[in-house]
C-alpha cells in the first residue's frame, strides 16, 4: 500500500448505539479498500474481528456491501461507523441451516416405530388408518432419498463451491435464518411424511412417483449447474460480478430458482405433502424477492449491456 493520502471523517451511524472510542477521522493509504477501512476502524477502537465493523454511506445511509471497493472511487469526505456485534462466516450460517433436516429425517425415520404408535390414539378421528405392518411406502422411501440428496448437495456446494461477496452475518442472525430449514423442512416435514397414516404412507401410484422423481433429478442437476456456473464467475474472495449466459438465464434472471422449485415440485409429487408444500411455498416467496433484488443490481451495474428480464425464476409466472 501506498503513503496515508487519504483522511475520512467518521461518525457513529446509530446516535442510540455509539462506539465510544470512534475517532473524529482515520487516515489510509489512496489505495485503500472499504475492507482496509474497517480493519483500520476496527483497530483504532480494539474490535478483534473487523468484519464486526459496518460502514455506511452519509447520505442515503446504505450500508458498504462491496468491500474490495476503492474509497477513492466512491468519493466520501465521512463514513458511518456503526458496531454491528458478534459476526459469524456466511459459510458456516449455511452449513448450520442446512443440517436441520439432515438430522430430523433419519431421527424420525429411525424412531418412527416408537413415536407414530404413541401419538395415533390421540390423532385416529383426524387421520387415516395406518399402513399394515407399519412398513415404509415407495414414497416414504423416496422422499427420505430426495431430502437427503438435496440436503447433501446444499452442504457441498456451501463447502465447495459458492463464493461468497459478504464475508459474514451477524450471529444472533443464525437462530432466525435455521428455524425455517431447522422446523419446516426439518421437524414438521419429516414427522409428517414418515406417519404411517400420512398421505404418503398410502400413496399407489407409482406414475406420480416416478413424475416427481424425473422432475427432482432434472431441477437438481440444472440447480447444480448454474451454481458451479456462477462460481467461475468470480475470483476467490473477490466481488465482481459478470453477466451470466446460457442454463437458463435467458429465460430468467435466477435459473437456479428456477431449477430449485422444479426439484421441489417434484418432492411434493412424490412425499403428497403439505408440509413440504408450506416450505418450498414460504421459500419461493423468498426466492423472488431475492431475484428482483438481481435483477436491479444486474441493470445498474450493467445498463445496456445487461438483456432486461420480465420474469426473475419462473417463465411466464413470476
């Protein structure tokens, strides 16, 4: 780095959750980075961990996202400074989400025999009879197989192949974020699905399941793709972003949105799960809001150069 050239005022973002000992301005080199900045803030005011440190635009008061953005490109005279507590890596938030399900599954699968024949006095005015001899249906089977493949898939990917532009999250943030996969997709799903009076315990026919299983082998593989896709896209650690091609996105702006409801349609045909409906149903609410937030940032980053979407994941649809 380069001789200090380079002096920001600074002031605290939040008058109610002051840093105390945030000096009037910090000095860095004219090559400085806003990273460089909050390691620098940090230090000044004995934060450990930097990313603990949020910086902030004076005038719309947006937070800094791009953190291997030149300050001197952005034109600040002041920054806000705001403590945004205890962080946690947005790669072990998304292996903690993630392993809910992987774990609640096989719990319920393994005591299914203990649980089911307890809870069903309780429950037999509401429910069906349950399955004879209290086997497992084809499509019990094949749900379990579904959930865990996909499970395992997120688990790789989150350890292998995504890369992340924001280093972390606050930690008080992972409670919010696990609770859906944790009770959704996790507790409520698996007690459900594996009942031996549940709609898939009585399933028969096997067109459907076999429907839902070419259209969960086909959603995953494209869902897989377009991540591998997207990674190469970006440099290690780096935030750049480029206008992706092919796999879909000329028909939306999130193909792997797109891919990822396919697959989950298909574990609705096959598990005639409500709870797995209410999942992917509050997951693809989510999913769009997140790609209309893309597509924004794909037109102001890009103008012209980037083909404007109508749709963000579903042709036609949404």
């Amino acid at each position: 780095m380069s001789t200090a050239e380079l002096s920001l005022k600074l002031s605290n973002r939040s008058p109610k959750q002051q840093i105390k000992r945030l000096p009037p301005s910090v000095d860095l080199p004219n090559d400085a980075t806003v990273e460089d900045a909050k390691i620098a803030v940090a230090r000044k005011v004995g934060i450990a961990d930097h990313n603990q440190i949020g910086l902030f635009d004076p005038t719309t008061k947006k937070t800094l996202k791009d953190r291997k953005a030149l300050l001197r490109d952005l034109k600040y005279e002041e920054l806000l400074v705001k403590d945004l507590g205890p962080q946690l890596a947005w790669r072990t938030v998304f292996l903690i989400e993630y392993f809910g399900p992987l774990l609640f599954h096989p719990l319920f699968l393994g005591l299914r025999s203990y649980i089911y024949p307890a809870l069903y006095p309780y429950v037999k005015n509401y429910v069906s009879e349950p399955n004879s001899g209290n086997a497992l249906s084809l499509s019990q089977k094949l749900t379990f197989g579904c959930v865990l493949l996909h499970f395992l898939k997120r688990e790789y990917e989150t350890a292998f192949v995504h890369r992340f532009s924001a280093s972390t999250m606050p930690f008080w943030n992972i409670f919010r974020n696990s609770f859906f996969y944790w009770a959704v997709a996790g507790l409520l799903a698996a007690f459900e699905v594996y009942a031996p009076f549940s709609p898939a315990a009585h399933a028969k026919n096997h067109a459907i399941d076999a429907l839902g299983l070419a259209l969960f082998a086909f959603g995953e593989t494209g869902n897989f793709m377009v991540h591998k896709y997207l990674s190469s896209l970006r440099s290690p650690g780096g935030t750049e972003r480029q206008i992706p091609k092919g796999l879909g996105f000329g028909l939306v702006t999130s193909p792997n949105y797109m891919y990822e409801q396919l697959a989950w349609a298909g574990v609705i045909l096959i598990s005639r799960s409500p709870s797995v409906a209410l999942f992917i149903s509050i997951g693809m609410y989510y999913m769009f809001i997140w790609g209309k937030g893309k597509e924004r940032a794909y037109r102001k980053e890009f103008g012209d150069k980037y083909k404007k979407k109508r749709y963000v994941m579903l042709p036609g649809l949404l």
